[in-house]
C-alpha cells in the first residue's frame, strides 16, 4: 500500500531499522506496508505490526561492510568498462 509520505515510500521493500516505545533494540527488519494505523516490517521469521502510537523512528539500515564492498566493487568494474 502506498502512503502519502515519500520518505516511507522510497523505504517499501527495504531493510530498515525501527525504534518503538518500550520495546528492545530491534534487528533490522523489510518494511512491508504502512497504513493509517501503523506499520507492517517483516523479519526473518514473520511479520510485526506496529501502531504509530508505538513507532519512534524508523531510518534506512546502514549497508553492511559486505554490502559496501560489493557496490565499491560494481562502481569500479563500471569505470573500467566505460568509454573515455
């Protein structure tokens, strides 16, 4: 479902990193829906619900070291091929 906030649009289908009231550090989860009542973020196991009311922040997750170095990789081989 779409919302109207761009931000969490541009975060649908992503790993993001959620900060709720009264709840521990929660891993990285796939934000999967955000509706007028909340949000829907998937883990490895299953999917949450959190009501807005419950919902501090959420930011996209910092890319792992082997993400970075899979991207650096890609930009490089990108050069290489490119034409002066």
């Amino acid at each position: 479902m779409r919302c109207e906030s761009a931000f969490l649009n541009s975060l649908m289908g992503k790993r993001v990193e959620l900060v709720a009231v009264d709840a521990p550090v929660l891993p990285p989860m796939v934000l999967e829906e955000v509706t007028s009542l909340g949000v829907v973020v998937h883990d490895d196991e299953r999917a949450h619900f959190f009501p807005w009311s419950e919902v501090v922040e959420i930011a996209p997750c910092k890319p792992s070291a082997e993400e970075m170095k899979a991207e650096e990789l890609m930009e490089a081989a990108l050069e290489v091929d490119s034409e002066p």
